[in-house]
C-alpha cells in the first residue's frame, strides 16, 4: 500500500514494452507479493474480518435491540405499534438500496475507503438519528479479495453470522436496557460501541481491492518516474463518470438477467422477511396470555435461535468448504460454483418444519419451552440456506460479488421490510398457526432452487452470460 517498501512493491513490475517510443511496465501482483491480499498474513486478515464483522453485527443489532420494548415505546411516544415496527421496515429497506450504490462504488474507488465512510456516518446516525447503512454486501467482495474458494465458507460463515445473530441478540441486550434503564439509551450504547469499533477501523482495516492496490502502485511509480507509462490486469482507463455509471448498473442486471441470482434472491427474502416476522412478534406473543413474559424474559428467548446461529457457524458452514473440496477433486480438480449448494437443501427442509412447529405450538397455547425450542432449527437452516447461497454468489462473480450479494440484497429489502409490518394483520386473521404454515409454504415453492441450480446451473449460467 501507500506505507509499503520498495521491497513491496518491486515484484509488482514484472513487464514492460515500448508503445509508441514511450516504455510502458505491467503492474502486477507476483506469485508470493505480500501486497497482495490473498497473501495477508493470518493475523491482518482476520483483523480485517474482525473490524468489518463487527459492524455488521451492531447494524442488524440496532434494528432489533428496541424488539422486546416495542410496547414501551408505543406508550412512551404515544403512538402506534404500527408506527414503531415501521421503522424496522424503514431498517430493512435502506438495507437493500444502500448497496446498490455502495456495493459498486467500492469496486470502483476500493473497500477500505467506503467501510471508514459508512462506519463514521453508521457512528453519527446513531447519535442523532438512530437509523442505519449496511455493511453486508461489501463484506462478501473483502472476503473474496483475501481468500480462495477453497477456505472461503467457514470463514463466510463467521461473518455471515453478524446479519443473522444481530437480530437474535439484540432483542436481549434491548431487553436489559428497557428493564434496568430506558429504552433511549438503546442508541446511547450503540454510539459508543460503533465509534471504538470504527476508530479501530482506521487502524486495522486494509484495503483488500486487488484493482484499487494495483491503482495506487501506479500511480506511485509513475510519479517516481515521470516518463514511464504503467498499466495493470483489466485496469478501466474510462472517464470516472463513465465507470460510475455503469457500475451503478451492475447489480441490477446481475439480479435480472441471471435467473439463479433472480430466483436465490427470493428465497433469501421469504426466509429474511419470515425471521423478522418471528422476532417482531415475539413481544406481543410471550408478552400477552397465557404467558406474560417481562420485556427482560422475552429477550432471554432470542437466545434461542441465537444459539443455533453460533453452533452452525462452529460446526456445520465449514462443511460447506468440506463438500465443494471434495466434489473438486470428485470432477477432475475443476471447482464450480455449484458446489457451495448441496448443504442447502437441509435448510430447506429444517426452515418450513420449524415454523410449521413453531406456529402451531403458539396457536395451541402449549408450553413456551416447547414453542421456543423449534428456533434453533429455523436459524440453523437459514443460516445453512444463506451461507450456501452467499458463497455461490462469491464464486460465480469474483471480482463483482459485492455486485453480486448487493443485487440479492434487493429482494431482501422489499420483502423483509413488508412482511414485519403485515405480520400483526396476517396473525390476527390467520391465528399464528396458519399464518406461519402460510410463510413454511412460501419458503417450500422456492426450495427446489438449490438442487436444480446444482445441476442445471453451468447450463444457465453459460446461456445467462451477464456482460458486466
């Protein structure tokens, strides 16, 4: 990078010509450069995920911390139930646009100066306005940047586990804070937890974007030696303007004109839409009869499918890479993309039986203990679904998979940020019973995804050819 030694950047220059009497060098990275980041040590990778996992827990977190307070809330600001959940959709929705600009944006200028932008305005809406950005999408390109398929899932998994644990966990910090202070000082403590987090991203954070190093060695050497002209691998030499614009568009084509990114988008979405539909309403199903669960104890319940986010990180998203490995070397050592896929079909099977479980457990009034224990298998097989899923999508568009997550992340957006706001209705005219057998059965029609898109994905792929 810009502090590197020479020692750093020398290997980079490994070819030059002449062009026009004018020389020319290739920059590029050699095969042990240590600026490039698949070859970052371990400890500067992990404090890289360290930083950006972080902050993609407290954004998901903040959204569902004030869950278990909701009918405080409601009193407090005399207004709505309606009202107050509404701002989870406003969460939700920002969640889905947000990287369509940012996803591309840092393909274009490099990670490093986005994540400390977003950290930074992340730290002051907090403060002032208690809304959120997201980190998700750009997380995915880092993570491609730094490690091959081969190792990419267990680590993935770790980092996935943010988006999905936040809103598992935060009700419960959420709950202490409504018992033992106020609901208001829900934001007080993400202010203070976002700003250590986002100075230690300033001195942590690497810039991982194999493009963006390669631009900055550039444009080093060139000043070091005025008449020399350097290019490197697929360096875009348009116009800025021009590279936005199309970068801008590129996380809406791959989502259009790829039927698999298409069709995983929404399933990714019913199951998002379904997990805050869960935990919405958890207050106002444990906070009324038969149980009447305090707004500490109802917290205490999202431990639950907390749990089983944490175990399927530990012992069941590393066999992700486990199976893509061997389904490797099974097909003569050609890895594809495809075979990140074959651990979802379990979470698809384990999503709708949990919720059917779940559902009907509630309807029948049963014991809360019976009810809670279906939600570790729904976080589990979310967690395996959007873990399969994420990985593909790394795979199958390396060098755009912030574009890629982002254009996911569109679907994601509308759905999870209807659903919470409908849930009550849907409850109230359903029972919970049938209205979380109506959510299995949406998550059932698109659960073929995964098996057809293992073996019929090369196929669409090649004749859904996105021109990026």
């Amino acid at each position: 990078m810009s502090n590197g030694s020479a020692n750093e950047r020398s290997p980079l220059i490994s070819r030059e010509s002449e062009d026009g009497g004018e020389p020319r060098k290739l920059i590029e990275f050699s095969e042990n450069d240590p600026g490039d980041p698949r070859n970052f040590s371990k400890r500067r990778k992990y404090a890289n995920i360290a930083v950006i996992a972080l902050m993609a827990v407290l954004s998901p977190l903040a959204s569902a911390m004030f869950n278990p307070g909701i009918p405080i809330i409601t009193k407090d600001l005399k207004t709505t139930e309606s009202a107050v959940m509404a701002s989870t959709t406003g969460f939700l929705v920002f969640l889905g646009i947000g990287p369509l600009v940012l996803a591309p944006l840092s393909e274009t200028f490099g990670r490093r100066k986005l994540y400390l932008i977003c950290f930074s305005v992340f730290v002051v809406a907090m403060r002032l306005l208690a809304n959120e950005t997201d980190f998700w999408t750009d997380g995915g390109g880092t993570l491609s940047d730094m490690f091959v398929p081969s190792e990419r899932a267990g680590v993935y998994g770790y980092y996935l586990m943010g988006p999905l644990l936040g809103p598992a966990i935060g009700p419960l910090f959420g709950g202490l804070i409504n018992e033992f202070l106020s609901w208001r000082w829900i934001f007080g403590a993400l202010t203070i937890v976002c700003s250590v987090n986002t100075l230690a991203g300033f001195f942590l954070l690497q810039e991982t974007y194999a493009p963006a190093i390669l631009a900055a060695r550039k444009a080093e050497y060139e000043r070091n030696s005025p008449n020399t002209y350097c290019y490197y691998p697929g360096e875009d030499t348009r116009p800025t303007r021009t590279k936005m614009f199309y970068s801008m568009q590129r996380p809406l084509k791959i989502l259009f004109l790829q039927p698999i990114v298409l069709t995983m988008a929404m399933y990714q979405a019913i199951l998002f839409g379904t997990m805050y539909a869960l935990y919405t309403n958890y207050p106002r199903i444990f906070g009324s009869e038969p149980y009447n669960f305090s707004s500490l104890q109802t917290g205490l319940l999202y431990l639950a499918p907390g749990g089983g986010s944490f175990l399927t990180v530990v012992l069941i998203v590393p066999r992700i890479d486990t199976i893509f490995n061997a389904l490797t070397r099974k097909h003569n050592g050609i890895p594809k993309p495809e075979y990140r896929l074959p651990l979802a079909n379990v979470g698809s099977v384990l999503v709708p039986l949990s919720l059917l479980w779940f559902g009907w457990c509630i309807q029948k009034q049963v014991h809360w203990a019976a009810a809670v224990a279906s939600m570790p298998f729904f976080s589990i097989g979310q967690q395996i679904v959007f873990s399969s899923v994420q990985n593909y999508y790394i795979d199958a568009f390396e060098k755009y998979a912030a574009s890629a997550i982002a254009a996911g992340a569109v679907f994601r957006a509308v759905v999870g940020g209807v659903v919470p706001v409908i849930s009550p209705s849907l409850f109230a005219g359903l029972g919970y019973g049938w209205g979380f057998t109506l959510l299995a059965g949406l998550g059932v029609l698109l659960s073929p995804g995964p098996p057809l898109f293992y073996y019929y994905g090369p196929m669409l792929r090649e004749r859904f050819i996105v021109n990026l």
